[in-house]
C-alpha cells in the first residue's frame, strides 16, 4: 500500500539554559504542530489516528534526545523518529551553558 503526504510542517524550539536537547526539540514540534489544522480526515473517510507521521529533529548532540519523550509530543498517529546533527548551540560567555535550538520537520502521510 502506497502512503500519500499530506502534510509537511516546520517549527523551531529553544532550550535557553539547561542544555536540554529533547525539550527543544518538543518546543520545536509544538512550533509546527500548532499553526495548522487538518480538516480533510472527513473528505478522506479516514481519522487523525491513521496519519503515518515521519519526525526528523535537527540537534547539535542527537544522542542527547529522549526519542520516546517525542513521541508522545504528538497525539496522534504512528509516529517514527530520525534525530540528525542539526540545529544551533549558542554558548554563554562563561562557558557554562548554552542556548540550544532544535528544528522539526513533520511529515504526514496516510494509505492512498
């Protein structure tokens, strides 16, 4: 069966002190997630449930990111995860912390 893309979202998510790779990164899935509106499930004759959703994150230290914790960012669907080296790391002037940026792309697709 073929998945069809109805969807592709942006969004950008920010840690400003902590070092928190996998809260920018549901910061940044927050940003794409909600400056939209899927109203087309009815004209379908399917439901946000069957949505086969792709979700890349870009972060300067992926292994860093609590893969499950993004996941559950999003409330519908089945969910598969890629993090990549991506995203921006802004270090304070004492060296002590830094300011992390993480980008989302979400890609929806559902059976043709």
């Amino acid at each position: 069966m073929m998945h069809k893309r109805y969807v592709t979202e942006m969004g950008m998510g920010t840690d400003v002190h902590g070092r928190d790779y996998t809260l920018a990164a549901e910061r940044a899935i927050f940003d794409a997630i909600h400056h939209s509106s899927l109203n087309f499930f009815q004209h379908l004759d399917k439901n946000p449930e069957d949505m086969i959703i792709e979700l890349m994150i870009g972060v300067p230290e992926p292994d860093q990111v609590n893969k499950n914790k993004l996941v559950e960012a999003l409330p519908y669907g089945t969910v598969q995860v890629k993090v990549i080296r991506g995203g921006l790391e802004i270090p304070s002037d004492e060296g002590d912390d830094s300011i992390v940026i993480a980008n989302a792309g979400i890609i929806v697709r559902l059976d043709d």
